[in-house]
C-alpha cells in the first residue's frame, strides 16, 4: 500500500530492548545527562515488530540491519540522510513536526497507524523523531490506543514500561485525550480542516487551526488578513 518514500508536510512485552541498559525510573534530566540521545543509538520494543527510538538509532545502518527493519516513520523538522537507505528496500513515511503544545499531529495518526500495522506485517518498524520522548512517542501510543482499543492513560503507562523516559509535550497529550473522545476517528477532523482550508483562500482569512479547539484551547476560528 505504501511506496518507498512519503513524503508529508502538513499485549505484553516484559522487557524492553533499550541501547545502553535500563533506564526505568530515570528522570528525563537524568537521561540526557547520562545519555547523549543525539549521539548514541537508543531503542526500545514496544510489541513485537514495534520500536521506538531516536533519530541516531533510525539512521543507523547497523541497527536497521540487527532489528530487520523494513518500515521507518521519521516524525521530525527534517529527514533522515538520503544514505541511510541507499541500496535498501526500506519504506518510509515522513511526518515533519516541531516538538512543540501547538504542532497538531492528530490529523496523521491514521495514516501513521496505517504505516504501521503494514510494517508489522511485513516485518519491523521503528518509529522515531530526534529523541525518542515526544513527537515520536505519541505516534506511538496512538496506535497502541487505536489498536487495543485502550484509554490514553493505559496506552501511555504501556509505552512508558518499555521506555521509560517518553514525555510527550502538554499539546500532544490532549490531543490524544480527545483521539480517546473521538473514539479514535479523526476523520470529521480532517474534513472540517479541508473544509476551513479553502474557505480560508477563497475569502482571503486566515483560519486558526481546529486542532486548537478540539484540545479546548479558546482561539478565534478566522482572523482577517490584508
């Protein structure tokens, strides 16, 4: 279903496989002081055919080969190198986002879902941003939600087991509260968003994004531009 490369711009384990030993019940701190996420490899299973892991384990070619991974979901201000895939039949899927309350990622946890559970099926996939903490881990935990049918807290204290530093950011964490109110289905979402989008060109307005008002943030729908 998905081709080499996309491009887009808009259940029990008991133990993790973690670079470098445990590091359960370390504080994110702790972590980086310890370990230097952009510099060593850093990865953790998350069911069997799912990891989660930093940028430097993803680009890695040593350990795309030890995990046989057939599938990376990148979800980061900028790709991996080009070289990290030469000469390796690897499908990728490219989700640019900031590790920031306002990057809305609720709109591609279907797509990311999808990526997914065809990368389990064909083999291994690892999900990763620069870290391994934030923008990378709540991908992961939506599908684990929308997969087990789980709450966020239980899908989240799940993902946390296995890699105990994950720490998605305040704006990625309601937004996968409301993935759990919306019973997992985003789609309304995404045709409001189109919606909104060309009304937004055709009357000149700039639209504030829908994501801002699912997630209860009070903001105005349209502001007039010019």
């Amino acid at each position: 279903m998905f081709g080499n490369e996309f491009i887009v711009n808009f259940l029990t384990i008991p133990n993790p496989i973690v670079a470098f030993g445990s590091l359960r019940n370390w504080s994110r701190r702790a972590l980086y002081n310890k370990i230097d996420l952009c510099t060593q490899s850093c990865y953790s299973q998350i069911i069997p055919g799912l990891y989660l892991s930093n940028a430097r384990a993803a680009a890695d070619r040593n350990v795309l080969r030890h995990l046989d991974i057939t599938h990376v979901l990148t979800v980061e201000a900028r790709r991996l190198p080009k070289s990290t895939f030469i000469d390796t039949d690897i499908c990728t899927l490219y989700i640019r986002a900031n590790d920031t309350p306002q990057t809305n990622l609720m709109p591609y946890f279907p797509m990311a879902n999808a990526f997914i559970e065809e990368g389990i099926q064909k083999g291994n996939v690892i999900v990763h941003c620069h870290f391994g903490v934030s923008r990378s881990a709540t991908i992961v935990i939506a599908y684990i939600m929308q997969k087990y049918g789980l709450t966020f807290e239980q899908a989240f204290n799940f993902v946390k087991q296995r890699r105990s530093f994950i720490n998605p950011n305040p704006g990625f964490i309601r937004q996968l509260k409301q993935y759990q109110r919306m019973n997992y289905d985003v789609r309304g979402l995404q045709r409001f968003e189109a919606y909104m989008n060309v009304t937004a060109r055709k009357h000149r307005f700039k639209i504030a994004s829908f994501a801002a008002v699912v997630v209860g943030i009070i903001v105005p729908l349209a502001v007039l531009v010019g």
